[in-house]
C-alpha cells in the first residue's frame, strides 16, 4: 500500500455501491462478504482507493445517506466483523478504503430524532433545528425539488417544524449544539479505531444556518470544519478527509482551508464535470478552458477530485439556466431521464455506447488536474433503467457474467433489476466477455488508468492550456521537474487542423491501445488531428 504521506495527489478512486455488487447470502442484496470476492476486479483496473457509499443501519429512504446507527453496518450488508474483513481484504491488495460520513442529517428514525420528537426538554431536542413557524432561512434553496416543497416540514409529534435540506426523512442536526461535535467525532473515531483510511464527508455547505444567508459555506460550517480536521490529524495522522460541496470554484477553495487551518485534503471539482460533457458534445474546448480560468490555485499539500458519473444524477447546479437546457436538450431527451436539476444516466449511454466518445472523455478525465474516481459498472460501460425511481437506475446490479442474475446473485429476485436489454443486458455485457476482448471498455479502462499511473506528472504536475488555433481542438501539458506531457484531443466528429509545435521527440502513451488508433499528420503547416482523437505525448 502506498504510505507516502500525499497519495492521494497521485491516486486513481473507484466509487463501490456494495449492495449492487456480489450478493454472498442470496437474499438479493449485494454485501460485504460478496464484495471481498471482486476485490481482484478492482486491483485489476489499476485504482489505489475505494469509495464506499453508505454502509450503516438506515431505513433506505435516500439509500443510506439517511443514517438510523452510525456504529452498526446495515444488516444486508452483513456485519461489524464483515465490514472489517472486507477493510483488511482490501488493504492486503495494497487498496485503500473510505467510507461515506453523512454529518449533515440523520435519518428520522434515528433514536436522537425519535427521543427528540418525543419530548421538548430531552438532551436531543437541541440535536435538530426546529421552529415554531416553519418560516425562518427563506433564501436558503430546495435541493430535491422534485420532491420537496420546502426545507421545513412540520412534525405532529413534537409540534413544531424542523429544518432538513434533503429529503422530510432526514432532520439535519444542529451545529451550533456542541454535544453533536461530540457525537460526530465519536462516529470517525469508531471508523478510523478499525483502520479505515478516510472519509467522503457528505453535503458539508448546509452544516450551519443564519438568517439573511442562503445557509451554505458560512464562516461557522468551516469552522466546525477545521476542528473535525484537527481531531482526526491529532488522533489518525495520514487519514484523509474529501468535501463533497457542490459549488462554485470559489466557494470550493476555501474548504481546502488554510495551512495553519486545514479543512478538507481532497475537495470534488463539481463544475467541471457537465463541461466536459458540453465540450465532447459541441465539439467546442471553451467551457473547459473557462472553468479551469475560475478556478483558484489550491493549497500545496491539496487535490481535487474529479468525476464522470456518480451514484447521484448528472447534477446540472453548476451551469448557467441555458447551459443547463443546452444539457438536458442534447443529453436527457426523454424528460424521465431529468432529476432535480441533473440527469438520471450512466456514462456509456449517455455517450450513445460510442467507444470513441468514451475513449475521448477518459483521457480529458485522466490527464485533466485532479484524483479521478471512476464509479463501478462504468468500467464495462453499463447501462441505466430510468423508469426506476429517483436515482436508482444507476445503481442496478454488477454484470459479472452471462449466468443467472449476470453473476450477481443466485436469488430470484435481487434487490432491482439486472439490465436484461439486448444492448446493456447482463448476457452480452458483462465482465467475463469483456476480460476476452482486447479493446472492450474493461481492458481500455484498464489501459487508460495504467497510462495514467505511469506518468506522475499527471497526479501533481504544473497545468498549462496550449493554443492550437482551433475551438475544436484542445492541448494541454502536465510537467513537473523532468517530465512533460502534451495532451492534444480534437473535440470534434471531423479531422481538425490544428497549428501547435511538438517536441522533437516523443513518445504517444495511448498508440499503444489495441482499439482507438489515431493517425496525426502534418498538413501543410498544420498539423491535420482525426475526429475525436486522443494524444498523449510524452
Ligand atoms: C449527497 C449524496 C446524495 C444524498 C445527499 C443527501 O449529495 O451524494 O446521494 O442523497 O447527499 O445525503
């Protein structure tokens, strides 16, 4: 395992649902047990780190981000002892595992909430934000807006309203209580006592609230902030904390905090995501160009974390309202495909199963600055189910193979459908046909991600655009001391000219894969790139 204090800044995530993976039981839900199984697949890939989505007990109304015992793994996925041998499983592969912290709420069935509720002068009572009127932080926005028509909801039990920025089933706790600080760091101490390597810290912005704000990244949430970070760097030194913040650039940088004030290591770059989309759709390199331009320098010892696809949709906050159409109108035709303000779809069809495509967007995504995390299934480029509810569709069962329940399970009814469709179904699109096949998505995600780990410059190196005198056709180097890398994709489904010097000499990184081939040729004084080609020049 890599032990070198900032790993992370070099690393390569892998986001698991354990429930979809491999169910050892045959009850229909993937668990623990079943995951330890696959953890040769995701060696295989080249990742140094796993993403756990939520594994404690929950009532499942937002799939475990409603959180009913932090010390206790949900009973589908096994158990305390299950969850630990899966941690040393992984960790004997040399793999490092975080898990998701959800700080923000709890679920309602949690016994702080219930003895809450239940009673005006329990100690839990000021655990939770409640009101009289139902009426207080109105600039504060609504998150599921397809669902939720305020971010109060009145609860007859303990006649009053609380406040809650997700779903009616998930009270937010109130910070402004010390007792809940207490509580939390009892929650990290009891994960991190077990060797767990760190924690995806959930929807920080909306910690705190204050009247005349719109409740996210107030000065009091970053305080709270660094004292999390103090606690775990006093008592865990090396575990690693990652923000996810869904905002702007330059609300992101400062949970980064400061060097005498450490928030966050790793905060996701959410902005960057849809652009990447919008450029490899329009064939146009200027939204990315732009979102790097917004984006401030970040601390020495910090990363960003980039992404694709998540378990959550395609979120569209980060866009102007015209963006956000241009998206919904090139990406998500039918309107089950939209969610809130996103995209309920999987990565390969919303590229419309184009290798190309797809080869393109990975190697922005992997040469871009940032820790890139690659969400399960994409690797084989599955397909999603919209007419399951809210974000469901992607997150159906793992296709390992053609047998029964693709491999998932032997039970007759597993916990959603397995895709059985004659282009993403099980049968044909699954991990062991792919193993077989040299330029499936498996063996070229396998391919890009070893590429990638190959060249440190892409972890940590100096970030530089690079004309090309063409909107269709982007470069870029990465360098750190002793090595650079031009990285030169055209954006477009036709051959691009393009004018840029190369080095005398080089080397392309991705000539190398069996698949996509991509032929450069000088053209008069340009150089002449073909459609949707990828260059990595080292
Ligand atoms: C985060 C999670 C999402 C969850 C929400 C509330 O955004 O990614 O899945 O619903 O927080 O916990």
């Amino acid at each position: 395992m890599n032990n070198e204090p900032f790993w992370y800044k070099t690393a390569v995530f892998y986001e698991l649902y354990i429930r979809a993976y491999q169910d050892s039981t045959g009850d229909g839900h993937g668990d623990f047990r079943g995951a330890i199984q696959h953890l040769d697949h995701i060696q295989s890939l080249g990742v140094d780190c796993i993403w756990i989505m939520p594994h404690y007990a929950s009532p499942l109304k937002d799939d475990g981000y409603d959180i009913a015992d932090y010390y206790q793994v949900h009973p589908d996925y096994g158990t305390l002892e299950d969850f630990k041998a899966f941690l040393d499983a992984a960790h004997a592969r040399g793999l490092k595992v975080v898990t998701d912290l959800v700080t923000n709420h709890t679920s309602d069935q949690h016994p702080w909430f219930q003895a809450a509720r239940q009673d005006k002068n329990s100690p839990y009572r000021d655990y939770y934000v409640w009101s009289d009127t139902g009426t207080e932080y109105s600039d504060a926005r609504i998150i599921f807006l397809d669902t939720e028509a305020s971010n109060w909801t009145y609860d007859d039990v303990a006649g009053q309203y609380f406040w809650h920025r997700f779903y009616s089933s998930q009270p937010d706790l109130n910070y402004d209580n010390p007792q809940v600080h207490e509580e939390m760091f009892n929650v990290i101490r009891h994960w991190l006592d077990m060797g767990l390597d760190g924690f995806r810290v959930d929807a920080i912005p909306y910690l705190y609230e204050r009247e005349g704000t719109n409740c996210e990244n107030l000065p009091e949430t970053h305080a709270f902030l660094q004292k999390m970070r103090r606690m775990v760097d006093t008592e865990y030194p090396g575990r690693v904390l990652i923000a996810e913040a869904n905002q702007w650039p330059e609300d992101l940088l400062p949970y980064f905090g400061t060097e005498e004030n450490p928030e966050f290591q790793i905060c996701f770059h959410f902005p960057i995501m849809p652009r990447l989309y919008q450029a490899v759709k329009s064939g146009d390199k200027t939204p990315i160009e732009e979102i790097w331009a917004r984006t401030p320098d970040i601390p020495k010892n910090a990363q960003w974390m980039t992404f694709l696809r998540n378990h959550d949709e395609l979120t569209l906050e980060m866009v102007t309202p015209e963006v956000r159409q241009w998206m919904w109108d090139n990406y998500a035709p039918d309107p089950r495909m939209k969610l809130n303000l996103g995209i309920r779809r999987r990565l390969a069809p919303l590229l419309d199963d184009n290798k190309a495509k797809w080869f393109l967007l990975h190697t922005l995504f992997l040469s871009l600055p940032g820790t890139p995390i690659v969400y399960y299934g994409d690797e084989i480029g599955m397909g999603d189910n919209i007419w399951l509810p809210d974000r469901h569709g992607c997150r159906t069962p793992m296709q390992w193979n053609s047998e029964k329940n693709g491999g998932f399970s032997n039970a007759a009814e597993t916990y959603f459908p397995i895709h059985t469709d004659p282009v993403y179904g099980y049968q044909t699109r699954n991990v062991a046909v792919q193993e077989k096949d040299s330029t499936s998505y498996l063996n070229l995600m396998r391919f890009l991600l070893k590429a990638r780990q190959s060249v440190p410059a892409f972890g940590d190196g100096v970030f530089e655009f690079v004309g090309t005198g063409s909107r269709s056709v982007m470069a870029y180097t990465r360098s750190i001391p002793n090595q650079t890398v031009l990285c030169l994709f055209n954006l477009s489904d036709q051959p691009q000219n393009a004018h840029l010097n190369l080095p005398d000499t080089f080397t392309d990184l991705l000539a190398a894969n069996p698949a996509m081939q991509y032929q450069l040729a000088p053209d008069g004084q340009a150089l002449k790139i073909a459609p949707f080609a990828a260059h990595w020049f080292l």
